[in-house]
C-alpha cells in the first residue's frame, strides 16, 4: 500500500471520526436523558412515561399561573424554605433554571474582561448591582470552563468590563466550552443597552 493511499485512508478516517463521534455522544447523552426521565414513572409502554412527565409539568406550570391555585404553590414554596439544607439546595436549582428559561435570564450579556494589558477573558455579567455588599464598583461575572460544563464566578471592577454586541450569546458560550474552537458569527441586529455606572456603546468590529 503506498504512502498516498494510507494517507488518502487516515483522512477517511479522521473526517468519519469528525462526524460520528459527536453526533452518537449527542445521541448518547441525549438517549440517557429520555430513559431517564422515562423512568420516572413506572409504566410498561416505552415514551409513556416521558409523555406523563410533559403534562405533569405542562399543567403545573398552567396551575402556577391560575390565581386561586398560585397562593397553594406559593405556601409550599415558603414550607421549603423553612427547612435548613434543603432551602439552599432547592433556590439554587431554582435559581439556576431561572437563569436559563425564567423571565429574568442571566446568562444573555456576554462580556470581554479586560485581566492584564495583553490578556482579556470571555464570561457573562450575572449581575450589575452588587450595593448589597458594598461594591458598587464591582459586578457578577460568570466564567465558564472550556470542554467542561463547570464554570467560577468572580467579581471585577466595572471598567474592566465591555459588553460585547456584536455577537450572540448563544455562540458566545459555544466558543468559551470549545475553548475557542465554535466559530463567532457576526450578529446582524445589535440593540444597545447601558447600564448604570458603565456607559457603553456598540462597537463595528471585536
């Protein structure tokens, strides 16, 4: 076999790698989740269960929002608050699923934090006014981990912080988890936003 057709060969190979090994550990991930939230509920028929655990949620997003039924889950609410531990495990779920699919998102400012002269990191601003412990001069800032779905959480001088415009946060993220390999595309309708304290404009180019 000559050395053009084992070359010819191994890129058959790394481009065959390329594609399947994301799409069957998507598809892995993905098949473990539905299996498990299949589980939930005990029942015979595959996708039942999956499909009761939809309604279920489904309706009890409908009962939260029907005035007579919304103070019941409200007293629930408080009655898991009052017991130690588990109040600090149930807001910080809550609060993290509020971050991603609440009215009050928290990971859609992306932002450049200026660490050095010639070093600048990518995060996200998870909050703007920190006066309750007395540092007005500081805001939340969220770092995730490349190839990780961890992150830290630090606190930065606002002039260290510009928000980005131009991008969407969606791929904003994509890029810091592939370490910077996701590609950032132009985003096409910027909207300026200003924060108090830290008058910023959009800018034409990153």
């Amino acid at each position: 076999m000559s050395s053009f057709t084992s070359k010819r060969l191994l890129g058959y190979f790394l481009r065959g790698l390329l594609f399947v090994v994301p799409f069957f550990l998507t598809a892995y991930i993905i098949i473990l989740t539905v299996q498990f939230l299949d589980n939930i509920i005990p029942v015979n028929i595959p996708g039942l269960g999956i499909l009761v655990m939809l309604v279920f949620i489904t309706l009890v997003g409908y009962l939260t929002s029907i005035f007579i039924t919304k103070s019941i889950f409200e007293e629930l609410e408080k009655l898991v608050f009052k017991i130690p531990l588990v109040n600090i495990l149930y807001t910080s779920i809550k609060d993290l699923m509020s971050a991603f699919v609440g009215d009050k998102k928290k990971f859609n400012t992306p932002i450049v934090v200026k660490l050095s002269d010639n070093m600048s990191r990518l995060g996200f601003m998870t909050q703007d006014d920190l006066k309750v412990i007395g540092q007005e001069e500081l805001v939340a800032v969220y770092f995730p981990h490349s190839y990780n779905f961890s992150g830290n959480l630090y606190l930065v001088p606002r002039k260290n912080v510009e928000k980005l415009y131009n991008v969407n946060s969606t791929e904003v993220m994509k890029f810091i988890v592939s370490g910077g390999v996701s590609d950032l595309h132009y985003y096409k309708n910027p909207k300026a936003h200003k924060v108090e304290g830290m008058p910023i404009t959009p800018k034409d180019n990153l």
